[in-house]
C-alpha cells in the first residue's frame, strides 16, 4: 500500500511541488522561452507563396514601411497597416 506524506502548508489541489515564482537557476526555463520565441518567428515569417509575399510586400511599400516591421504590426495587431496609420505606441 502506497502511503502519501501530508504536509500541513499544502492546501486542497496544492500538489507539493516548488512555488513558480522562485526559480533559482531559470537558465533551462529562459532557453525553452527563447527557443519557442525563435520557432513561432520563423513559422510567422514563412511565406505561404510567393504571390501571398509580393501582395503583402506591397501594401508595406504602399504604407511605407519595410516588410518586416510590416508583418510585426499584422501580428502584434491582426490588421494590415494602411497609409495614414498612426505609428505604434512605444
């Protein structure tokens, strides 16, 4: 019979484990968040055609903007910048 250790500060639904908040050593936790980070970009910048590039190229051109900081505001707001856009807030 498998016997459980109770531990009077651990409440109902606490399972034992560490407190989230106090990571000693993040260094494996900070390179799983890069790696992830770096993932998501390159499948974010991944052109699905060419023709899908040369459309979106274009209308960056047309808002005067570099492709890159276009595809960063479409990700970061879901709508494709237009010409009299307000640059975004820093």
């Amino acid at each position: 019979m498998m016997q459980f250790k109770y531990s009077p500060g651990a409440g109902i639904g606490h399972n034992g484990g560490p407190p989230l908040d106090e990571d000693e050593d993040p260094t494996g936790k900070l390179l799983f968040v890069k790696w992830a980070w770096t993932r998501a970009r390159k499948a974010a910048f991944a052109a699905s055609s060419r023709d899908i590039m040369m459309f979106r190229l274009a209308r960056a051109e047309a808002a005067g903007l570099d492709y890159d900081e276009y595809m960063l505001r479409l990700l970061d707001t879901g709508r494709y910048s237009q010409a009299g856009d307000e640059p975004p807030r820093s």
